[in-house]
C-alpha cells in the first residue's frame, strides 16, 4: 500500500513561515510552538508534516544547496569585473534570503549531523566556483595572478562569504538583519570579497570595480 503524501501546499507553507521566523529571531529561539502559533494551526498539525524541528531546519537546508549549486555553475561565465559584481550579488541575495542557516552557523553545526556534513559539501562548491571566478577574470584580461595566489584568494573568498553575515551582525546587533537592511548589506557583502582582487585588478577593471560600489553607496 502506497504511503500517502503529505499535501504539498501546507508543507510549503509551513516552511516559508518558519524561514522568515528563523530569518527575524534566529533558529535557537524559534520553538515549534511559535511556528505552529504563527501558522494558525495545531501543533499536531505541523508534526504531522514535520515531525521534529531538525526535519524543517533541514528541508530548508536542502532548498538552500539545490538553489546555491545551481548558482555556482554561472561561476564559469564571469569574464569581467561587472559579471563579477552581478554573480557576487546573486550570491549574497541567496545567502540572505537564507540568513538562519549562516547567523547561527556554529550552533547549527553542532547540533545537527547532517548540516556538518552537507556543509562540507557546500565549502567543496563555493571553493571550486571562486577558482572559476578568478581563472575567468584572468582569461577575459582583468586579473594578472600567479597560479600560486589562486588558491589562498579563492579560500579566502569563501571565508567572507560564509562568515560576512557574522561580521554584518557585529556591526549592529539589533538591526544588521533586519529586512530593511538587505540593500546596503548586499552591496557591502559583493564590494568586500570582490576587494580581496584589487592587488590583481588591472586598472582599468580597478576602477570599474570602484565605480560599481559608488553607484550603490
């Protein structure tokens, strides 16, 4: 006999709600009884549909990679300073529409087996897409870089972007995510790893580079 689905639509919903909870509160401090709350419908109702809390954390986790490994493939068509600034941009966008996962990082990581592990797979992904970056900027004439100062760049590249939400909060606790904030964050998020290739940049691309954070400043 053939188990029955759950109804997409109220499982979906369900996981909207609770990415905006975990998104305005940070996942340690939203409870499934706060989720089932905002929903209007019966604790009963949401374990049906997610029967733990790890269970939501993790079906968001698994929207979040589908989407970010799609986007990572468009690394290979950066050719120029401005298709860098777009990529870097679409990268934040996503990184903040999905801001939990990263504001709680470590805590999460701890906590949940499966999170430690996919993240590894994540890390994998962002490293290989920086390298394509860098390596397409050099074939379209805007980087000058030796082989040996790839690398250590491309690391350095996915340290600011999976830590940058840790340093925007720093900055100002009670309003650095707030959704209102999402503009000026995301243009300093895309300026700031995009600054680790200014050593690099021919001048030209330098100062386009330069100009481009100027239009959003």
């Amino acid at each position: 006999m053939a188990t029955k689905k759950p109804p997409r639509r109220t499982a979906e919903r369900i996981l909207e709600v609770t990415l905006d909870l975990f998104n305005r509160f940070g996942e340690p401090n939203v409870s499934t009884t706060l989720i089932s709350a905002e929903l209007g419908i019966s604790p009963g109702n949401l374990y049906y549909h997610y029967p733990a809390k790890d269970e939501l954390i993790n079906s968001l986790f698994n929207r979040y990679e589908r989407e970010l490994i799609d986007l990572l493939a468009a690394a290979e068509n950066v050719a120029n300073v401005e298709d860098a600034w777009l990529f870097f941009h679409m990268l934040y966008e996503l990184i903040w529409k999905h801001r939990f996962l990263y504001r709680d990082l470590n805590d999460l990581l701890s906590k949940n087996r499966r999170l430690e592990m996919h993240f590894q797979t994540v890390l994998t992904h962002k490293a290989q897409a920086m390298r394509q970056v860098l390596a397409g900027l050099q074939r379209g004439g805007a980087l000058k870089m030796e082989a040996r100062e790839a690398l250590p760049t491309a690391n350095a590249m996915v340290v600011l972007l999976s830590y940058w939400l840790s340093f925007e909060y720093v900055r100002d606790p009670r309003h650095a995510l707030e959704p209102d904030q999402a503009g000026p964050a995301l243009m300093r998020g895309a300026f700031h790893v995009l600054s680790l290739l200014l050593p690099y940049l021919e001048p030209a691309s330098k100062e386009h580079l330069f100009a481009l954070a100027n239009q959003y400043q």
